[in-house]
C-alpha cells in the first residue's frame, strides 16, 4: 500500500491532543512540451493517498510549477509552499515523487532539513512510498536524489549526442533566425517514437525584410532606432519566436550581426554550465567552434560586401559608445531617479491614444515613447517649456484658492487626524525595528560566510536564503516608513494657521530643487492625458490636457502619511501644453476694440500687431463662443449708429458744391478723397444715369460722331 498511516510525532503532542490533519501537495512537471494534466494527475494521486491517511488537503494549499525544471531552486509554487510551512499552515506535504520536489541532490536534502527540522512537516512521496516519520528515511531520500540527478545528467548528455547527430549531418537543430524556416524530409507523422527530421530552408517574405533593413542601415545609412520606428510603423512581421511582437533595437542590432545570413552557420556558440542549482551560460572556444562551423551557400540572404559594410559600421557606433559603457559592456544610460532629478514632467503626462509616457525628443520638446519605436501615431510634440510654465501656474493658481477651499482642506485634514491618531501604535514601531535589526544581522552573516569559503559562494542554499532576506528586510523597511508617517503627524489637531503653513511649503517645494517639484506634482496631479484639439484658425492641433482635482490629495501631502480617498473629483481644469499665441490670449480686446467702432487698423495699431492678425483674433473668438464670423462682422459693421465718413461729408460737400466747387477743389479742403466727395455727392451715379439718357433719345454715340465728323 502506497499510502501509510502517520506514525507519532515524538515531542509533537501532548496527552489528549488530537493529530493535526492539515496537509498540502506540492506537483510540477519540466517543459512545456510535456502535458500540463500531469499536475492534475499528480494532484489526485495525492489526494488518494492523503484520504487514505486521514488528511485533508485545502485548495488553497494545493501549490504547482508548470514548466519549471527541478534543477531550479527559485520556483513560485515551491516558494509559497515554504513560505506557507514558516507559518505552520500544514504539517504534512504530499509529492507524486522526490524528482517532483527537486532533481538536484543537495537542493533535494536541504529542502528536506528546513522542512522537517525547521518547521515540523512530514513529507509523503506517493510513488516512493515512504515519509519521512520512518526509520532510514535520509538514506532512502539521499539515494532516490542522487538518482534524479543522474537522471537529469544522462538525459542531457543523450540529447547532446542527438544534437551533434543532427549537426554533422546537416539537419535542423532549432536554431533557425529570422529569415528561415524548417521543412520535414518526409511525409511520415510525426510521433513520441520518432521525430520527423528536417532540413532548413530560406522564408522568402522573411528574407526580403532581412535585405531591406541590411539596405536601410547600409545604403540609406539610417540609424537604427529609426529602422526600428519604421518597422513597426508599417508592422512589419517580427517573426514567431518574439514575445513583445514589436521590433527593437536590440533585435534588429543582432539581426544585423548574425553571420547566418552569409551562409556561415556555426553550432554550439553557448553552452550551459550547471553549477549545484545554479544554470550558467559559458562561451565556447575558438579552437572548439571549429568542428562546428558550416558553410552553407544555398541559405545565404546577404552578399558579402554589404555585410563587411554593416560590421564596419556598427563597429564605429560601439567605439563612439565605448565611453558611455559600464564595465560589462552595456551602455550606462540614465536611471529612473535620475531622469527625475533632471526633467521636472517626468512619469507626468501619459499619450491620449497608447497610455505610454512622454519622454524628452530633444532639448526643448517631449514626444510619446511609443511614437519613437513606431507603436503609436501621436506624432505631436510638447513644449517643454510651455508645459512646466502652464502646469505649474494651474497648480499654484489652485493651491492659492479662496477662503472657502483652504476651509474644506482644514476640515478635511482635521477628520484625517483624527483617523490616523486612532491608529497610532508607538509598539510597533519598535517591534518592526527589532524584527529588522535582527534581519539586517543575520545577512550580515551570511555574507561573512559567503566572503570565507574558498568558491566564493557557490552553494545557492546560501545565496537563496540571503536573497530570502534581503526581500524581508525590504517589506520591513515599508512597514517602517509607513508606521512612521504616521507618527510624524501634527502632535496637535491642524489649525487654520498650519494649514496655511503647510500650503506655502508646498508651495516653495514647487519652485525648488526639481526632484522633490517632481514628486509633488505627480502627487498632486498624478497622470495628465495629452489630447489634441483641432481649433480652426490653427494648422496644427492645441495640446491640452484636462486636469481633474482632489483636495484629498493635498491633504494627504500635508499630513505626510495620510490615504484620504481621493474618489470623488473636486473640479476640472483644460490646461493648454503649447505656447499661446498672442492674438489667442489677447483676443478679448480685440473684441472690446471693436465694440468700440475701431476699425481693424486702428485695432492694430493699438494692438501693435500686424494688420491680418486682427481679423484672425476675431475668427477664434466667434468660434470659441459658437457665433458665425460673417454674421457677427455683418451686424457689427454700423452697430452704434455712428455715420460713416461719406454720411458725415455729405451735407457740407453739397454746400460747397452749390458754391461752385469741383470735386478735387471740395476734397481738398475737406481733407479727403476726391472720389469719396463724389460718392457723397452722387456724381458718379448721376453722370451716368444722365449720359445713358442722352444716349438712348438723341442716338448720339462714337460711331454718328465719327459719321458727322466724315460729313463735314
């Protein structure tokens, strides 16, 4: 019988206590070639076994690996069933088999001391038939271990001779880059029993995108992030094995750097190297890739000429980058703290259309992130400048509100008070502080034996348990800002006078170093969506953004710990991201100016602008307030009842022209046109009026003139 009843725990109970039954399973199979029912199957097996022994198995401790080698120490459903075990949440663990637990040896023992010194827990194999209550189980154990560790050694080294098999024979190992494909050597289905082999061959769509980013980077000499833009622009196909299904530049610099494509295939460049759990991965020789390397004309995509051009190149670019490089060759950069420290709307507006972050395109604009690698049509730039200046002035503008916000804040930060002074526990800040300073000493012991064993460490028992506490000293260091947060509230309850106080302290922190500005606006008003408006007038669209306010989170920045709800929105702001132009931000003058009877020149000359401005401002302002241009200027063109120049001209030129006067005589003692006199006098009208007359009853026009003249 595979399942056994659990024999005394010595030390465990004490008289009339009943057997704890509470257990838990643990399954895992390797690859995901291999069929995930197998965790299922694994999992009724143990529940067999463990209703057979008279133990229950929760749900929630039922914990699975999928597709994880046992070679591995760091797995999460082996981590939570040893973190759910430090709890004492079971006593009893279920396996299908020891190689389910582990396949290496000594990560197989060592999780068998923790579990059953350590924390008190029986281990039950299914398959193995044994726990480890028996007499000789270390023995047993040991042995099964070391057997699932040769196991692991000699099928490895089978699939290894497979491979070599296959390379030597000119077939496909699985190594085929973008720009090839496989094909089977027959038509035979394939089995568990036998694998079909296959032979490579060239994707001709593929290779056509191999050529052309070959051409772009060589003949058109772009650089590579403007490939990689282009690529995902037109979407390009980035091949089946790509997770993130976008081109990048690290993909398209090993694509350029891939000798496949002038038919050099070499075998082998990388081999892992197994060191206890840990997997590392070592580069072969020279001297050993030599009996591996094979030419392979029929697969070449690239000529010879323009991939020497393409090496040459990138070549140059690594040299020019040498400088900017760490120590293990990867280009420095700059981190997340330090693009704060520099940029003040860093991580604060996000794109309207992809949700990515807009980063600095240069030293005066910003641009969406996405837009840069080609993911995303938000092509428009931000002013940097205008961007701080505007959202800096909305936000001081709010914090230097009116009597009746600063007394919502004061009420809003009294209530909060009074919650976090229920919750003020001064105990556990010190027991949060112990729980850490002995953390904080146990790694430093740890290192200290890490520094004095001669492989400097090489046991990864030592390095998973230093990593184990290093993640416990973190969550201790968060439990130990929040709990003193709390206790840095006001030692009294906020007053008008401190709330006022705390106010111009924001305020100063605005106009201060750039991190601490940058930290306050992003709490204060976290994410700001750039949308673009089309405003006719303007050839490109108007950048906004639309500000949504919470006096919740100016209180929380006040009272420096507090978590206020901030759900309900106390107003909203459109907030302009461009320079304003000044025909737009002045326009209400204009329009006052023409209330006035001022004519577009005279508007400009006060306006010191250029004559066309003016009717420009005039257009924005009608459609800003939803009113028709031409009607507004049609109605407005006599709106105060004030004669024109030719009304006010009219009565006098008659005067002068009843005295004899000509037109040119009268409008130069009025100071006008000579054609306005006519206008106001009706001359020109009535001449003709007075001339088609004569015309029409005397018949005298130029050709009886020209017959008189003939007749004389």
């Amino acid at each position: 019988m595979l399942a056994m009843a659990i024999p005394p725990m010595p030390g465990r109970r004490r008289p009339g206590q009943t057997i704890d039954k509470r257990a838990a399973v643990y399954a895992r199979f390797s690859s995901d070639l291999q069929d995930a029912s197998s965790i299922e199957q694994q999992f009724r097996k143990c529940r067999e076994a463990a209703e057979a022994n008279g133990h229950l198995i929760l749900p929630a401790l039922e914990f699975r690996d999928d597709a994880i080698s046992g070679t591995r120490g760091d797995r999460a459903g082996l981590n939570a069933m040893l973190a759910a075990a430090r709890q004492h949440q079971f006593t009893v663990l279920y396996v299908d088999s020891l190689s389910r637990l582990a396949r290496a040896l000594f990560l197989s023992m060592d999780l068998f001391r923790e579990l059953t010194q350590d924390h008190g827990v029986t281990v039950y194999s299914v398959t193995e038939g044994f726990n480890t209550q028996q007499q000789g189980w270390e023995l047993n154990a040991f042995c099964q271990s070391y057997l699932n560790q040769e196991q692991i050694r000699i099928l490895a080294a089978a699939v290894l001779r497979g491979q070599e098999d296959l390379v030597l024979a000119d077939l496909c190992v699985g190594d085929c880059p973008y720009g090839y494909r496989s094909k089977p050597l027959s038509d035979e289905p394939q089995s568990c029993s036998r694998k079909i082999r296959r032979q490579y061959m060239i994707h001709e769509q593929e290779a056509a995108v191999v050529d052309r980013i070959f051409k772009m980077f060589v003949k058109e000499k772009l650089a590579i992030g403007r490939i990689v833009a282009t690529l995902n622009r037109e979407r390009v196909p980035v091949g089946r094995r790509v997770q993130k299904g976008v081109w990048s530049r690290t993909r398209v610099r090993t694509l350029l750097r891939n000798k496949k494509y002038v038919g050099q295939w070499v075998w082998g460049l990388r081999q892992n190297v197994r060191q206890g759990t840990r997997l590392r991965v070592e580069h072969r020789t020279e001297e050993d890739l030599k009996n591996w390397t094979r030419w392979r004309e029929h697969l070449r995509i690239i000529d010879d000429g323009l991939f020497a051009e393409a090496q040459s190149l990138l070549d140059a670019n690594e040299k020019a980058c040498q400088s900017a490089r760490k120590e293990n060759g990867r280009l420095g950069g700059s981190s997340v703290r330090d693009r704060a420290s520099r940029f003040l709307l860093h991580h604060v507006l996000v794109c309207g259309k992809c949700g990515g972050f807009f980063q600095t395109a240069g030293q005066h604009y910003m641009m969406c992130r996405n837009h840069l690698k080609g993911q995303c049509s938000f092509s428009y730039q931000v002013s940097r400048t205008a961007a701080m200046s505007n959202i800096l002035s909305a936000l001081t503008t709010w914090l230097k509100a009116d009597e009746s916000w600063v007394n919502v804040v004061e009420s809003s930060a009294i209530a909060e008070y009074d919650r976090i002074a229920s919750t003020i526990r001064p105990s556990r800040v010190a027991d949060l502080s112990r729980r850490r300073e002995d953390v904080e000493n146990r790694i430093r012991r740890l290192v200290e034996f890490i520094e004095k064993q001669e492989q400097g460490g090489a046991d990864d028992d030592v390095g998973r348990r230093l990593r184990s506490l290093r993640s416990e000293r973190s969550d201790l260091d968060a439990e130990l800002r929040a709990e003193t947060a709390i206790l840095q509230t006001p030692a009294a309850r906020p007053t008008r006078a401190w709330i006022e106080r705390q106010l111009g302290n924001i305020l100063t922190l605005l106009g201060g170093e750039v991190p601490e500005a940058n930290r306050i606006i992003r709490q204060l008003m976290g994410p700001l969506t750039v949308t673009a408006v089309r405003v006719r007038g303007l050839v490109r669209p108007h950048l906004q953004t639309t500000w949504v306010r919470h006096t919740a989170r100016v209180v929380n920045e006040i009272m420096e710990g507090g978590q206020a709800p901030h759900d309900t929105p106390d107003g909203e702001e459109i907030i302009p991201l461009k320079v304003v132009p000044d025909w737009i931000s002045r326009c209400e003058e204009v329009r006052d100016f023409h209330l006035q009877g001022l004519s577009q020149t005279e508007i400009a000359r006060q306006m010191s602008w250029a004559f066309d401005a003016v009717p420009k401002a005039m257009k924005y302002w009608c459609e800003k307030h939803g009113i028709d241009y031409a009607a507004e200027m049609r109605s407005r063109r006599r709106p105060w009842g004030r004669p024109n120049k030719i009304d006010r001209i009219r009565d006098e030129a008659s005067r002068l022209h009843a005295d004899g006067q000509s037109a040119s005589q009268i409008a130069e003692l009025l100071g006008c046109h000579a054609q306005t006199v006519r206008r106001a006098l009706g001359l020109g009208q009535f001449a003709r009026q007075v001339k088609h007359s004569a015309n029409s009853s005397e018949t005298i026009g130029p050709s009886a003139n020209m017959d008189q003249s003939r007749a004389a």
